[in-house]
C-alpha cells in the first residue's frame, strides 16, 4: 500500500474541488430545466476533470512507489495496471 504524500496532492484536491463545484452546476442546470446539449457538456468536464484526478494520483503513487521500493523490478505491475484500468 502506498501513501501519497500529503504536500504533492494540492493540484489534485483544487481539481478535485473545481469538479465538485462544476457538479454542483450540472445539479443547478438539471433544477432550472436547462438544455440538455448543455447538461452533458458539463457532465462530460466533470468527468474529464475527475479523469485527470485519477491519473495525477495514479502517477503521484507510482513514483512514491519507485522511491520506496528500489526502482520498478520491485513494483507491483499487476497492481498498478488494475488502478490504470480503473479509471479506463
């Protein structure tokens, strides 16, 4: 199991931040009976940021991975692939 530094994760927090706010909107469009053209523009950047999240903490872990463990003969490929896919 690897712990993400807490210092290296303040991109990923304010994107993950500026997706909730942009959820929120998407929530506030569906109440007010906005277009639906409109709606799933929004969804698809929410989901596109929550996307970006992902990876960014995906690739923070691989390389905390790397530091602690001695380089990638010791990485877990198995595990990491299911995290990529994940997000797939």
């Amino acid at each position: 199991m690897v712990e993400l530094p807490t210092e290296q994760m303040g991109p990923v927090v304010n994107r993950l931040r500026r997706a909730q706010g942009q959820l929120a909107g998407v929530l506030r469009m569906i109440d007010e009976g906005r277009d639906c053209q409109d709606i799933v523009t929004q969804l698809a950047a929410v989901s596109r940021a929550l996307d970006r999240a992902g990876f960014a903490i995906i690739a923070t872990g691989l390389k905390q991975c790397l530091a602690e463990s001695g380089g990638v003969e010791n990485l877990d490929t198995q595990a990491m692939e299911k995290l990529f896919l994940s997000l797939a």
